[in-house]
C-alpha cells in the first residue's frame, strides 16, 4: 500500500502526507526497518545527520534503486541542516557531505534542523567546564536563507524549508527571501496542536510534517545525565483516543496518526517494528468524524516533549525558539 496522497503548495511542492522517521535508530535497526517500510509502501523518508544514520539509510536506498524497485522520482527524500552547520559559509558543504551520504544527487526538501547554532565541529558538541553548550550567537536566519536558495538553484534540493522555527522566526524568512519555504517540521501531537503555528503555516502557503506524532519514549534517554526530568506522555492510552480507536476497528496510533492528516500535516512516525510500520500506513481507509475531531481537539495540554532541554544551556541562545 504505497502512500498516494499528498500535501501540496501553490509553488508545486508535493509532499507524501505521511513518511517514516529515521531519529536515533541505530544502523542495524534502520537498515531493517527501512527495507520492511520501502516493502510496505512508504516513499516520505526524514532524514539528518544528526541521527548518525544516513550512510546506512544510503546504502539501502542505493539499493533499491539500483534494482529498480522503486525509481528517484517516486521516493521523497527529506533531510537538514545541522546546528553546526547552521551558517552561510557551511550550508553547501553540509548538504554535499549529506547527498554522498545518502548516495544521491539531491534530496527533495533540505530543512534548516533548529534556529539556534554550536560551533562547527567533527564529533560531540563542545560544551564549557559546567556542562553548558558553547554557542555560536551569531546564527542569521536571513543571510543561511539566502544560501539555502542557491541550493535549489544549484540543483542539490528541490525545495527549501525550516525546522523547530517559531511564527516570528517564520516570518523573518517569508519577509526576507526569495523562494519561500514550503515546509516547517515540528512537534506536533494530540497534547501539542499548535494550532496558532498552524493557521499561521496554512495561510502561508507552508506545509507541516509533524514529528514525534505518537509522543517519543526515546526521547527520555536524552536526558539522562541532565539535571532535568522529562517524562513522555503516553499518548496511546488517552480514553478518547482508545474509545474511537475502538469505535472505528483501528489502534490508538493510526487514530493519532489520522487526526493530524485531517489537520492537513504529515506525520513521520518512526518504528523499526514490520507490524507498527504497516499499521502506521494503514490510516487511508477511515476518516474521523467531526465530533470525533472535536473531541480530540480538546485533549490539547501544550505538552511539549521535545523541548531541547538535553542540550544544556541552549535556552541562552538569542534564537531559542521556545517559551518556556
């Protein structure tokens, strides 16, 4: 069951409307994981490389395009920009060092991965005596934009957009630039609509891809050896969710998954599990009701999971995107 609906722009843009995420899953599990997906239908793979997994995820792609199994035109491949890569002066050397990773002459969307930057480095970030984050306060939204351009122009991606930016981070490129961004990846979830973020996107012509749809347990583990606790909220086991799950013959996840495409976005959910990743495609051949949106859209908390508390220090960034 190949994913054969699609977000879409004025510009052209066409997105698949749901994808797989590759976020911290080890080579042996995505190389796995992403031949059952390719098996299962997916075409929308979300890629960084920060994940510490493209040349894995190159490898499988290569793979299946060599056999002809699937062709490039049929794979929708995203990836971004790292924070240590977050400059003019590294954007094309970043995207290049991406592209031979993933062993391809272009990708289909290239993200700008968070608004805030570090100091270039090969390896761990580089933090101060008390564990804090050094930062690089000199990040320009506008003049890494421009070069994001040249990129498209140059034909390394085809599309542009930005990742965990807020609404006036948002605005500052759409104010400043030359080819619009058609896509903004962010957390969004049943406990995190962002509802403002996206009217704010709709009515700019900007897609959504929303990570961690499900919530993230893995996401716990990155804050082990922080000072701060993070607890997932178990999204699954919300009784409005389980009571329509029931309703319509579907799990809790493919309800979760379904709400956010008849919100128009594209959830990326990841799994390595070959039963999860069908079920997680298998959300085409029911539609919520709107009371059943309506109720859902009730159960909003503003629960962010991903709040980038494991990065210490990372709030004194002028450009942390986040109230918190």
């Amino acid at each position: 069951m190949t994913c054969n609906i699609y977000l879409t722009t004025e510009s052209g843009f066409k997105m698949p409307a749901l994808g797989l995420g590759t976020w911290r899953a080890p080579d042996e599990e995505i190389e796995k994981a992403l031949n059952e997906a390719l098996n299962a239908g997916y075409r929308h793979i979300d890629c960084a490389p920060v994940y510490m997994n493209e040349p894995v995820i190159g490898k499988v792609l290569k793979e299946w395009l060599d056999s002809g199994k699937v062709t490039r035109d049929e794979l929708f491949i995203t990836t971004k920009l790292p924070p240590h890569g977050n400059r003019a002066s590294t954007v094309e050397k970043y995207l290049k060092r991406s592209l031979e990773a993933l062993q391809l002459d272009y990708v289909d969307l290239y993200l700008i991965h968070v608004p805030f930057a570090v100091p270039e480095v090969d390896g761990p970030f580089l933090t101060d005596n008390d564990g804090n984050l050094l930062l690089d306060t000199e990040t320009s939204h506008v003049k890494t934009w421009k070069v994001m351009e040249e990129m498209v122009n140059k034909g390394l991606t085809k599309y542009i957009g930005i990742s965990n930016f807020n609404q006036n981070q948002i605005q500052r490129v759409i104010d400043n630039c030359t080819i619009k961004p058609v896509n903004l990846q962010i957390e969004m979830h049943l406990y995190l609509q962002q509802t403002e973020l996206l009217k704010f996107c709709h009515e700019n012509d900007i897609t959504i891809t929303a990570y961690s749809p499900l919530g993230s347990s893995g996401i716990e583990k990155l804050y082990q050896g922080t000072n701060v606790e993070k607890t997932v909220p178990k999204l699954m086991e919300n009784p409005a969710v389980v009571k329509i799950a029931k309703e319509h013959g579907k799990t809790p996840a493919q309800v979760l998954l379904r709400f956010l495409l008849q919100n128009r976005v594209a959830p990326i959910p990841k799994s390595t599990d070959p039963g999860r990743l069908r079920q997680n495609l298998d959300v085409f051949d029911f539609a919520l009701t709107d009371k059943e949106m309506e109720v859902l859209r009730k159960e909003d908390r503003n629960i962010r999971v991903c709040d980038f508390g494991f990065f210490p220090g990372i709030t004194k960034h002028p450009e942390f995107p986040f109230k918190l």
